[in-house]
C-alpha cells in the first residue's frame, strides 16, 4: 500500500538525515509545530521531511507509532510486548474498523498509557476524494475516536491525525492542511489537530519483509549497518510487485519517530527483537507528546 511515501522515507534514511543536514537550530524546532500554521495553505505546501522530528536524531530516543489497526488478533500481542517493556506507543487507527470486538483492544490501549490517534475512517487516499468527502471522512474519525476515549472514562486532548499514505497537498481544488483547521474549529474551537509524520520506516508492508528484517531496520537506524527498503518489479503476468533490498546505512540518525502497522503479525516478534536490543543497548523510548515537534501546546477539549 504505502508506496509513493514509503519510498520517499527510505530514500530519505538512505541518505542519512541528521539535524545538521536539515540546517535547523532548536528555535526553528520550537517555532514551527505541527500543528497546521494560522494561516491559508496553497498547493506549494507538500512534502515530508520538513515535518520530521530532528530534535531525536542523535538523542538515542524513539517514539513507537502504528498505523492501520486495530486488528483483532494482532494488536493485543502487540500490546502484550509494549506492556512487557514499559513502552508507550500512538496507534494511528483507522476508525471503520471499530466494533464491538475491537472496542475493548482499544481501550486496552489507553488505559496501558497508549495514545489512539486518527488515521482517517477509511484510509482513503486524501489526494483521490474531493474536499467534501475528506472532510467528512476527517470529522467522523476524530468523533470516533472520541468515542473511544469516552468508553475509557478518559478525555482525548493530545489530538493527533496521520494521512493515509502520507497523502496530502496535491489538489488543485483544496488544501487538506485547511480543511484539518477548519474540522478543528468546528470541533474545538481552536487549531488542535496536529499531524504527524515519521523519521525511521520500517517497510513493513513489503511481503517478503521478515520480523528479522524489522528489527534490524530498527537497529541500523541506531547503530548503523544492514536494513531494508523495496524495489518494484513485474512478475511473468505483468503485474506489479514489491520485495525487500537491503541497504546500508553509515551514518544513522540514533532518534526519530517509528513506521510501523499493527495489521502486520511480523510486527510482533519484530518489535519484541528491537525492543530487547534496545534495552540492552541504552537505547530509550519516548512517546509524540514528549516530542519538542509534538509537544500538546493547546488546551483543547470537544465543544459538545
């Protein structure tokens, strides 16, 4: 699924980003959050690395997201690891995937001290549908989400939204970056919809990707050495598809924010491996809210 974006992030850890490749000082950090700025977006406004995390490269710190969950089976072995390490983790979820057998997972989640996040309803490609349609798609899946801190007894006030695909910014009709302040508005009465990215891909998705191969992705982006992006390529029937290629990364960013999806059952094993070397290796967890690009600024509460 994740080709366009996933592709660009592994070209982008190919080259070894750093925070002095991005040419950024703490203040550039500190002033340019996440959330969409106050003011109107145009079709110049795109891309992904600017919305990285570089006050983690070379911190030793990552931060745990999942995308695409929940999953019914895999998710709570998930959860299972992250408990068995004291690990904290955002879960970008895709809210159509609620149900009475899914609920509960999630609400797990939050009572474990994980995030739930959005990640649309539908994982449509924002960039395909029309302004109307995201939007809808957008409002319905944070109140779904609210639905679940609800069911938790909890308040959701650390808002976080992922683009499916990391889509965004391609139209000519409208800018998504808008329509998220305009959502926000409608819901909160303030800007606090806060998008987020990542800096360390683990392909996760690609099929011949292994638990092994995550894990190792995970840390070569630490420590440097082996990892693994994807090539595409046509099978004797013409159609087209993806496998592992591994890579070497020499100078590694040592921090960022983690790729990962839930609905993938190599996740389990792989993270389990990553997390007991990080252990042993000094190598600590952090969550988005601890983040300086993600810090909570905005006191926001849903109107109704």
């Amino acid at each position: 699924m994740f080709l366009f974006f996933a592709l660009f992030m592994s070209v982008a850890q190919a080259q070894n980003c750093s925070l002095a490749a991005h040419d950024m000082t703490l203040e550039d950090i500190l002033a340019d959050k996440q959330y969409p700025e106050e003011r109107r977006y145009t079709s110049t406004d795109r891309g992904f690395r600017q919305y990285e995390a570089p006050s983690t490269h070379g911190s030793n710190r990552f931060a745990l997201t999942f995308d695409d969950g929940p999953h019914e089976i895999y998710t709570p072995q998930i959860l299972d690891v992250l408990k068995a390490y004291d690990v904290k983790a955002t879960f970008f979820i895709v809210t159509d995937r609620i149900n009475a057998r899914t609920m509960p997972i999630l609400v797990r989640a939050l009572q474990e001290g994980h995030i739930i996040a959005s990640h649309s309803a539908d994982h449509a490609n924002s960039n395909e549908i029309g302004e109307a349609a995201f939007k809808a798609s957008l409002k319905s899946s944070l109140l779904k989400v609210k639905a679940v801190y609800d069911a938790a007894g909890m308040d959701w006030q650390e808002i976080y939204f992922r683009y499916p695909y990391a889509a965004y910014g391609t139209r000519a009709d409208y800018h998504q970056m808008n329509v998220l302040q305009q959502v926000s508005q409608e819901l909160f009465g303030d800007n606090c919809v806060q998008f987020a990215f990542w800096d360390i891909d683990t392909a996760d998705w690609v099929a011949d990707i292994t638990p092994a191969d995550v894990a190792q992705t995970l840390k070569a982006n630490f420590v440097g050495g082996r990892a693994y992006d994807f090539e595409s390529y046509r099978d004797a029937r013409g159609r087209l598809l993806y496998r592992k290629v591994p890579f070497t990364i020499n100078s590694p960013l040592k921090g960022g924010v983690v790729l990962q999806h839930d609905i993938h059952q190599k996740n389990i094993e792989g993270t389990r491996s990553f997390l007991e070397f990080a252990k042993q290796n000094g190598i600590e967890s952090t969550t988005l809210p601890e983040i300086e690009e993600f810090k909570v600024e905005r006191d926001c509460h849903f109107l109704n």
